[in-house]
C-alpha cells in the first residue's frame, strides 16, 4: 500500500516562541523519524493519532495530546485520515512540562484556543488578543493532567502476542482465561502482567483499544452505529453507546456529525 509522506518543519530555530501548525493529514500517511530543538503538543480533533516516540508507541484519541520534549526523536503514521494540531514552545516554555513523552488531557479551553487559531489559520499570535489566548493555552498545558499513554504497550513477549491478536480483531470476546492458555501462562498471571506492564486491567485495555477502533470506523465509513458496535464485540447497541459516551463525553453519531463538520 502506497504511503503519503507528511512534511516536517524545516526551520532550524522557531519563528516565535510559541508556533501553531495545522493539518488535514490522509490515511496511510507517515512522517520519518526526526527531532528538533523545540518541544511540541501534537493533537488531533478527530481521528486516532499514532507516533513513536523515544522507542514507545502512542495513540490517543482527541480527548488527549502528546507532548514531546526537545531534541526527541519521533515519528507518525496514520491508518486513517485525521485533522492534526499541533503547538511548537521554545524551551523556555518547556520548563514547566514533562521531561519526557507523555499523553496530556486536554481541556475544553485549549482545545477551543487551538479550534479557533486553526479557523483563522493563525501561526504565530501576534495581536494582543491573541497573544492573550496564547499564554493561557501555555498555561493550561502546565496544569494538564498527565497520563503515561492512553494506551500503553508491553515489553513482555507472552502479553505483546495478546496485544497484537487484539489489535487485529477488537471484537474478540474471548475471557481473559482463554487468552492466558494462548500465552501459556495461569489466568491470574496474565492479569498481573496487565496491571504490571500497562497499569490497566486487561478489560479496561481492551476497552480502550474498542474506543480508538470505533472512532476510526466512524469517521471513514457510514456503517450504522449497530454495526461498529458489533464489530467491537458489544452484544447490544446500547452497551457500545454507553462505552462510547463514557470516554468520549458524547454518543457515536453525536461525534460521527462534529468530524463531518470540522
């Protein structure tokens, strides 16, 4: 399958101290491995985000960014389409934030600063006004809850073989003692090494990778929510509502009607 390369900034030195970027990125698209001297917030408002960072992986639903400190090596590839933001501080501005990758919660108030910078293609926030809004995104970064990933990875070559049998089918029912036999390992050490490696249970796991698959399936075909929900392993709609509004604040065709309008 033929992948479309995404352009990475080729500055050397930042513009100005805090710089937007934005981006309505097509599927099957990659950007290669690369670092530079600033850090960045990298966000989509739709669609499931996928980089490697620092030798870890991340997806993050819109809910969440990623923050990747300075001289960072990172790369990305997006299965599907997505609408990407992105916001590059000099190092100043990175002083209060992580020193390492880390997923951010994103709040209401940033994520409407970063809506309404991208409606007016604003790069660099030069009136007052925007300067303003600029700091208080700076601000709000700095208060942002931290999350190690939303869905984390394993190291542990037994759980890696589960993981990536999941990743490829997210409706699999199968209970937790099924998929030990396959790892050859007990039930109960199965669900040790869940909360040891990811720091999750094994169905909150799944349950998370469920979320990112059907956010995809809404936004690149115009099957029913009935039929997503199936596919995600939900007996019933109404179950696979509930998870959905659950994590994503609102119901499916409430977010499938916001991607349409982005």
């Amino acid at each position: 399958m033929r992948k479309n390369l995404i352009s990475v900034p080729e500055f050397d030195q930042l513009p100005a101290p805090v710089y937007f970027r934005y981006a309505e990125i097509d599927a099957h698209s990659h950007a290669c491995p690369h670092r530079h001297a600033w850090g960045s917030l990298d966000y989509v408002a739709h669609g499931v985000m996928r980089f490697e960072v620092d030798g870890q992986r991340f997806m993050s639903p819109p809910q969440y960014a990623l923050w990747i400190p300075p001289n960072t090596e990172h790369s990305a590839y997006n299965a599907q389409a997505i609408v990407y933001r992105s916001v590059y501080l000099d190092a100043a501005h990175c002083q209060h934030l992580p020193p390492r990758p880390v997923t951010l919660a994103i709040s209401d108030i940033l994520k409407a600063i970063l809506s309404d910078f991208a409606r007016r293609d604003v790069n660099i926030p030069e009136g007052e006004a925007d300067q303003r809004l600029a700091q208080v995104l700076v601000d709000q970064l700095s208060q942002a809850a931290v999350h190690r990933c939303f869905l984390p990875y394993a190291n542990h070559p037994g759980l890696q073989g589960v993981l990536a049998a999941l990743q490829r089918q997210p409706g699999d029912n199968r209970p937790l003692g099924q998929w030990a036999e396959q790892a050859h390992v007990s039930e109960r050490t199965l669900a040790r090494l869940f909360v040891r490696e990811l720091g999750m249970s094994f169905g909150e796991w799944r349950q998370r990778l469920r979320f990112l698959a059907a956010i995809e399936a809404l936004e690149s075909s115009s099957r029913s929510v009935q039929d997503i929900g199936f596919d995600m392993g939900y007996s019933t709609a109404s179950a696979f509502i509930a998870m959905f509004q659950r994590l994503a604040c609102c119901t499916p065709e409430q977010y499938r009607r916001k991607a349409r309008h982005v």
